[in-house]
C-alpha cells in the first residue's frame, strides 16, 4: 500500500502529525522501534496505578490552542507539581518558595527572604554569572545552591556545575510567596487513564508498525510513502558520519510495594551528592492514588531514577546543548536541509529538550504547513 506519509516514531510529535494528516485524509504509516506507542511518554498499569515508565510527564502549558487539541483525546485531573527535596533527611519545599526560605533561614517575610538572598549573592561577589553555579548562587545564594542544586545537578549531567552552561537554570522559578506550583501555568494536569490511552485515540487514523526499526528498513519503508517525518536521533539517521552528539540517558529502577503509601508525594528529589539516585517517583500520586473509578489503590508503585551518560544502543533523553554540541547539530542540520524527502521533527530529530506542550506546537505547525485539505 502507498501512503502519503511515513512517521517514524509514535511518539508525541509523530502521534500529533500522524492525526492531523489523517484528519486531512491522508494516508498515514507510522513505524515504532519499541514494542509500544506513546514514546518516553507511555504508562502501563501496573497493580492498578498508571506508572511513567520512562519518568514523570506532567502535562502544563499556557498555549490555550495546544490545551483545545489534547483534550480531545483525554479528560485531564487537576494534579498540580509540588515536587519535595531530601537532603539527607532534611525536607524542603520545591520550587523555591517561602516555605524553602524559611526552613533553611528561618525568616518569615519575603523581605527577610530577599534580604539573605541579596546578602548571599553580594558575598559572592558574582555580577555577570558565567556558568550554572554562579546563576544558581546569584537567583537563590549559596546554600540553597549547597544542598538544594548543586548535588542534584551534577548527578543529573554527570558534570560540575561549573562547567554548566548557565542556561540551563534560568528558568528556576524563585518566588517570594507560600505558592509551590512548580509550573506557572494555566493548565496542568495528568490524563486520566494514562498517556498511552490518549495516544492509542491519536494514533486511530493511521496505521502502525511497532517492533519496527526504520534505521534497518530504511529502503523498504521509504518506498511505501511519498514523504518521511523522522522523530528518531539525527545524527543516527545520517550514520554517525560527522560524530555522536551527547546525551543524558536514565535508568529506572521500579518496584511494587506492598503498601498504600510510601513517600506521601509523587515526586520527591534527592539533592545531596552522595545519594546514588536523582529522585523517587511515586506515580500513584500523579492520580491521587485512586484507580479510574475512584477507589484507593492498596499497593503503590515507586520508581528510582539514576542519570547516566548515553552510550550507542542505550535510550538518549537529554541533548547536551553547550557549544560543541550545538555546533556539531548545525551541521547534521545542514545535512538534513538538503534531504527533499524527510523531514525531522521532535526531541531528537531537533536536538532539543521539548515540553510537551512544545512539542504537539511544533507538530501541529508542520502539519499545518505542508499537509493540505
């Protein structure tokens, strides 16, 4: 059978182009390596609770079309991401708010909250923050930045702080307010049901290839369709030829637990060094411990993750954007531009770290660009 489109990968962006595209009546094929659809953002039940199982996707965003279009395909809860910090035992308020203020401090107004920030940030002696420890010391001061940031980042990226490019923590929300939303959103919430529920609805148009990796069918696959949206790694479609761009991969370590609660929260972070894992995710709490129907669940699910550098044939979940990185992705992307056929789109095809919400923007613009009536 011909087909007007090949989508490789079916994950978010894929699951969002191949909808659109069928809507349009178009042809649709979308080949999936993994034995699953739904991308890093598949959930299986697992004794009632819906788990992550390639970790927490909190659904957020501000962009009112992007929030109109998921929610055809799922009902959303209410769940709002209050993530905790252990620091050896010590338990702070996430994102940094006035409860993480006065725990650490002691202080009690937003004044006194910023008056010890200020007195940090001038002993310091930073005025233009040239990497990610001097930007975190100059947003929270030095012992947030201690205890809460440093440990958790350097496991995270497997590298100091210090040689940390300062974006990368910009965006910390730092509020002077009791407010421990970690997203300043309009919308949020978990789909009710699961991730993979909502996609199997995107997904009804088209038709699906799972267990299938384009990279070694590449020949045959081509064939069946006039045009290719690649969501895989660009540097692996072009066969590593310029170089391996860098990841960071995570490894999961789940377990059922014979008990209604272990950690009170969903997601819940380790910030000192010497703890091997990055953070403990409860997933039941993601859906207030209740099944689909309401009923509280009697066990619980919990997931360790640890942060480790991508090596070939392991899973890529974060792009290491500094320099060498980007420039080295400029160049794939050069290669990519001449390509008449393929299109690359998504987390990997882009070498980006996407939000969700980024992502279904980016797939439903493609669509609208070049997927006619």
């Amino acid at each position: 059978m011909k087909y007007d489109y090949l989508i490789v990968g079916a994950g978010l962006f894929g699951a969002v182009f191949a909808q659109q595209a069928a809507a349009k009546g178009k042809r649709v094929l979308v080949a999936e390596k993994r034995e699953h659809i739904a991308g890093n953002i598949y959930t299986e039940s697992i004794e009632g609770v819906n788990v992550h199982r390639y970790g927490a996707h909190i659904f957020h965003t501000n962009d009112k079309r992007v929030w109109q279009y998921i929610t055809r395909f799922a009902d959303f809860n209410r769940y709002t991401n209050a993530p905790v910090a252990n620091y050896k035992g010590e338990l702070y308020s996430l994102p940094f708010n006035m409860y993480t203020f006065n725990k650490m401090w002691g202080v009690i107004t937003p004044e006194e909250a910023q008056a010890k920030i200020e007195e940090q940030k001038a002993a310091s002696g930073i005025t233009e923050p040239k990497n990610l420890e001097e930007q975190a010391i100059s947003l929270v001061g030095r012992d947030i930045y201690e205890k809460l940031v440093k440990g958790y980042t350097e496991k995270q990226w497997g590298r100091p702080c210090a040689e940390l490019p300062a974006f990368i923590i910009r965006r910390l929300p730092v509020r002077l307010t009791f407010d421990n939303n970690y997203f300043n959103a309009l919308y949020q919430g978990i789909p009710i049901g699961g991730y993979t529920k909502m996609v199997e609805r995107m997904l009804e148009g088209a038709d699906v290839l799972l267990n299938t990796d384009y990279l070694e069918a590449k020949e045959r696959l081509d064939s069946c369709a006039d045009k290719v949206i690649y969501t895989g790694a660009i540097d692996a479609y072009f066969g590593y030829q310029l170089g391996h761009l860098q990841y960071r991969s995570v490894r999961f370590e789940t377990e059922v637990l014979d008990k209604p609660n272990f950690q009170g929260n969903a997601v819940v972070n380790y910030t000192d060094r010497e703890t091997p894992f990055t953070r403990i995710i409860e997933h039941k709490w993601f859906e207030f411990g209740k099944d689909e129907n309401g009923r509280d669940l009697p066990k619980t699910v919990i997931s360790r993750e640890f942060s480790s550098e991508w090596q070939p044939g392991g899973e890529p979940y974060y792009p290491v954007n500094n320099a060498e990185n980007t420039a080295l992705y400029r160049r794939y992307k050069a290669l990519a531009d001449k390509d008449g056929k393929v299109l690359f789109g998504g987390r990997l095809g882009e070498y980006q770290y996407y939000d969700m919400d980024v992502t279904i923007a980016a797939a439903l613009d493609l669509a609208e660009r070049i997927v006619s009536d």
